[in-house]
C-alpha cells in the first residue's frame, strides 16, 4: 500500500509518517518508482506507536516495543527492553501519582483551613458567608 492508504488506514497523516521513518520508528522501502510502500506489518507498527502514545509513552520509548513486533514476536511487549520500558513507565507514573496525592493533601488542608476561619454571619461583602 501507499503512504496516503497506510496513512487513512491508521487514523493519522502522511506527514507523520515521513516524520516516524526520519526518526526511524517505520521502514522506508520504495517501490521502482519511487513511492514509499507499506505493508500490514507497518499498519501493526503504527497502532502499536498510538497505543503507546495514548497510555503517554513518548515516541523513542516505543521504540523497543516495534523492535520486538519487527523481530517477529506476536506482541510488542513479549521482550526484555519493552519489559524495562513499562518499569521505567510505571516508576514514572508512580512518582507522579506520588506528587499528585501531596498536591491534593495541601489543597484539601488548606480548605479546611479556610472553612474553619469562616465568620458564622453571612459577610454582606462574601457570598460564601455563612
């Protein structure tokens, strides 16, 4: 197939798709007369990409998952660097959700701080009087 039919069949455009074989990610095979060609295998590489994507891996952390597809494994996750990609991802969400539940400590303190400083007469000026 043709980079517009690979590019319509995977939800995304042929501009990136240019930009994933400069960086590598997809193959750049060329027909005789000079069209980039594609197959179902580059189709799976793409939905492997915007799955990963959507779970918030960056482009180069895909990269051992489509290394795995293009070695013939049946999922992308079935080798050791992708295993070490989901670790990575996993302490990196983990810290995250970490600093998120701090955040959301302060905030819900600072509240209760807040309400317990309210006046018990409605303020003319607040409408948050009580």
């Amino acid at each position: 197939m043709r980079i517009g039919e690979l590019a319509e069949r995977a939800g995304t455009t042929t501009r990136t798709l240019r930009y994933y074989e400069s960086r590598g990610l997809l193959p750049a095979r060329r027909a005789g007369n000079g069209y980039r060609t594609y197959d179902k295998d580059d189709l799976r590489l793409l939905q492997e990409i915007r799955t990963l994507q959507d779970f918030g891996f960056d482009l180069e952390q895909t990269r051992p998952f489509l290394e795995c597809l293009r070695a013939g494994h049946p999922a992308g996750d079935s080798c050791p660097a992708s295993l070490a990609v989901y670790r990575s991802k996993l302490a990196e969400l983990d810290g995250l959700i970490g600093r998120l539940a701090a955040v959301r400590d302060q905030v819900a303190g600072q509240l209760l701080r807040a309400e317990s400083e309210l006046p018990h007469a409605p303020d003319p000026r607040c409408e948050l009087g009580g």
